[in-house]
C-alpha cells in the first residue's frame, strides 16, 4: 500500500538551517549537508531544502548547498525558494535537486509551471501554495505571495486547480495561520484542497505532535506531511513519530 | 564502466552519485561509441514515453539492441523499464524495444495521479537483482504509466492495480520504482546489479 509520507523541511538562510534542528536528535549541526540525510536515517521519506534568504545575491551560495545536500542523500530532495525561471529551476536540478518548489514566481507567470513540467515531467514540480482564511472571500481560504506578507485575492481552491491544469506535480499547502503555532494542521483547508485536485498534497504548518500527524493524514487526507520545527515541541525523533503513526494504523514506511 | 544513457529523459546525475556512492566507475553519455565499450547498461529517465524517440534519434537505441544480443547486463529504470516494454498509452506511436510484453497504461482516474511515495514490493523471484530485498521491502515509486505484471515479472506492486515493479530475463533487468531514492534497499539493488 502506497504509505503517508512525512517530509524533513530545511529552513536554509544564508547557507545554515535556521528551524527544525531537533529533528534528528543533533545538537545543532546546522549545516543542511549533514542534518539531511541524518533526517534520512532516522526515518524522513523526503527532504525539502527551503531557501528563505531574502536576497537573490545568495543564489550560488544555495546552488553549492544543494549540491553538498544532494551529495550522500539517496531519498527525494524538493528544493524551493527564489526559483523565478526555468533556467533557475535547470540550476537547481542540475545541482542535485529531484523537484523543485515554485510558489510566488508561479502566481506572478503561472506559465512557469507549464514550462518547467514539460522540460523535467510533472513529478519534478511542486506547487508551494501559502492559504489564509479569508473574511472577503466568505470563509474560503485566500493564497498569499511573497512569504505570507502579499495579499493575491485568489481563492485557494481555483488556484490549486489551475496549477494541476498547468502540470503541477504535488501541492505544498502550508496555512498561514497554523504556521509555526505548534497547534496543529489546518485538517479542513487540507481536506477541501485533497478533494479538489486530483495530485498529492503535502500539509504543512502547525505541526506539534504525532497526534497532529495522525489527524491531518486521517480527517485532512494528505498525502504527506511536512514539520520543521514540531521536535522542538515534546517530539524527540523522527523515528518515534513514524513509529506513532503505525501504533495508529497508518501505512507508513516503518520501520524502514 | 557502467554506461549511463543519456536522452533528455530528466535528471541522470542521481542515479550517477549512487553508483558512485557504490564505489562503480560510471559515465553519463549518450555517445554510441562509449555505451559500446560499456560492460554494463543503465537506462534512467522520468518523463514522456516520447522522450525515448531520443534514443533512436541518437543512434543509442542499436546500440543497445547490440548489447543485449551480447548480453550485457541492462538495467531500466522508470521510463527506461517501460521502454522495454511493447509500447505505452503515453505516447502510442513510439514503439518500444518489446523485450517485455504488453503495454503500459495509465492509471485510473478514480485514484491520484502520479503514484508518488514509498510503496511495497511482493517478491515472486528474487533473481539476480533482488537478492537481499525481501518482500514488504519500500521502494520510492513516482509514475503515472504502469507496467503491466508478465511472466518475466519478479517484483509487484500495488496501486489501484498490480503492476510491475521488478523484471528480470536472462541479462535484462527492469525497475519501476528509483533505487537511487529509494535509501538502503535501493543502494543494495543498484550494488546487485553492478556486481553482475
């Protein structure tokens, strides 16, 4: 049975991981090379690699971290962040990347989407979608750009939609307003956003226990789950967590 | 030296650091020539059944016709795999090396497509290329086509249907799922195949 993944997400500004270090039981490395595939070992199913370096002068700084990463890591690595072009994506991927993360370059030329599946095949694009609930849109969730800090008055459904048309390979949809709470997944932006596609979708934000896990992959129906800092929150290891969620009667990939 | 073919079909440098990683001497290149004095062949590739037009366009496709009538160990991955099949509903006008019977499909509607995550393998004949993998083993499977399960099956895997995850005849060896992503078993499958 295909399993519920839960993905290791690498917080990387300026070259060091800057959430998320508990992950694997380090005491801090720090360094994405050496966090990635302990995560690996102890269990992650996939590895994403967030550059969330504001400024775009630090490209080659990420694309020689990607390399590092990609080095020893015989598990899928999705790398996001600042990819604007298909000649930013061909870097990435050349760097060692298996999939690259787009999200407001997407939204500003939702053409990119199209172009980089048709070079590199739709499992290579993952649609990095950021939701907020939304007063204007009567209850319906609004997607925002640029971090969680742009309003694009697009409804998260439609959005989600015309990227699948596009050829968008998997959804990463993280709610704003869960994000880094440690309260939980948003289960029903997940649910409605796993019913209207018809392509994996990753939930994120709010991760703070397996019990968090279990929900989103059973009342939210994801595919995957991803947690950057959740271990900072009462869970120790990734291992222990996988093993949690087989207690609850979840396919995952355990032991493994 | 491992022959890696290249043909536009996606990334090839993963499968090359896992062989690597192996401690296998190994080259990407879509150079006649070199795939001829390779003893060992690794067809990779993700992507458009199309893309494996490619490989006729560069004069690969009799390369590798040739090896296998020599048998040199082969192996296919994703796409690669599929291409040893008959043909796919991907692309049927690109005909397929037919060294496997039947033609990929796509999956149904009624369950999400791609098939992407980590899913089970039921061992029917370890072979050569799964020995010490047994069944329940995950592997890291991303596809939209499907294999159908033939004689020369040795793995399976289910996903709305069963379909081929592993086959095996004489030096032709196939797997859906990739190895180089798959961890520890798959680094263990990619050994088996360059010990041959």
């Amino acid at each position: 049975m295909l399993t519920k993944r839960v993905i290791a997400c690498l917080d990387v500004d300026a070259g060091r991981v800057v959430k998320g270090v508990h992950f694997a039981d380090l005491r801090d490395a720090g360094d994405p090379a050496e966090l990635a595939p302990a995560y690996s070992r102890s269990g992650a199913d996939e590895i994403i690699l967030l550059d969330i370096s504001a400024a775009n002068q630090k490209r080659s700084t990420l694309l020689e971290i990607v390399r590092k990463t990609a080095q020893h890591l015989f598990v899928p690595f999705t790398v996001g962040g600042g990819i604007r072009s298909l000649n930013d994506a061909t870097a990435v991927f050349d760097a060692g990347a298996d999939k690259i993360a787009v999200n407001s370059a997407a939204l500003e030329n939702p053409a990119l989407i199209s172009q980089i599946a048709r070079r590199y095949g739709s499992q290579a694009v993952v649609v990095a979608v950021d939701a907020k609930s939304s007063f204007t849109l009567r209850g319906n969730y609004e997607v925002w750009a640029c971090g969680g800090k742009q309003s694009t008055g697009k409804e998260v459904l439609a959005w989600v939609r015309e990227t699948e048309d596009r050829g968008a390979g998997e959804i990463l949809l993280t709610s704003i307003d869960r994000d880094g709470t440690g309260d939980g997944f948003d289960c029903e932006l997940t649910a409605r956003v796993a019913v209207a596609v018809r392509i994996p979708v990753i939930a994120s934000g709010g991760a703070g226990n397996a019990c968090h896990f279990v929900q989103v992959f059973k009342e939210g129906k994801a595919d995957a789950a991803l947690a950057a800092s959740v271990f900072h929150y009462g869970i120790n290891t990734l291992s222990g967590l996988k093993q949690e969620l087989a207690l609850a009667g979840l396919p995952v990939r355990w032991p493994c | 030296m491992i022959a890696i073919l290249d043909y536009d079909a996606g990334n090839l440098a993963s499968v090359k650091k896992a062989v690597e990683y192996l401690g296998y001497p190994c080259v990407v290149t879509s150079d006649p020539l070199e795939v001829e004095r390779a003893d060992k062949i690794l067809l990779p590739g993700v992507g458009h059944f199309s893309a494996t037009s490619n490989l006729e366009a560069r004069g690969l496709s009799a390369v590798v016709r040739n090896a296998m009538s020599r048998e040199i160990p082969l192996l296919g991955i994703c796409l690669g795999m599929q291409w040893m099949f008959e043909s796919s509903e991907e692309a049927p006008e690109v005909l397929g090396l037919a060294w496997f019977r039947g033609q990929c499909q796509r999956f149904p509607d009624r369950i999400k497509v791609p098939h992407v995550g980590w899913n089970q393998l039921r061992v029917r004949n370890t072979g050569r290329l799964f020995q010490n993998i047994p069944s329940g083993t995950f592997m890291y499977f991303t596809h939209s086509y499907w294999a159908p399960v033939v004689e020369c099956t040795t793995a399976e895997c289910e996903y709305g249907t069963a379909f081929s995850a592993g086959v095996e005849r004489g030096s032709l060896f196939g797997v859906q799922f990739h190895p180089e992503k798959s961890g520890d078993p798959g680094l263990t499958l990619l050994r088996n195949f360059c010990e041959l």
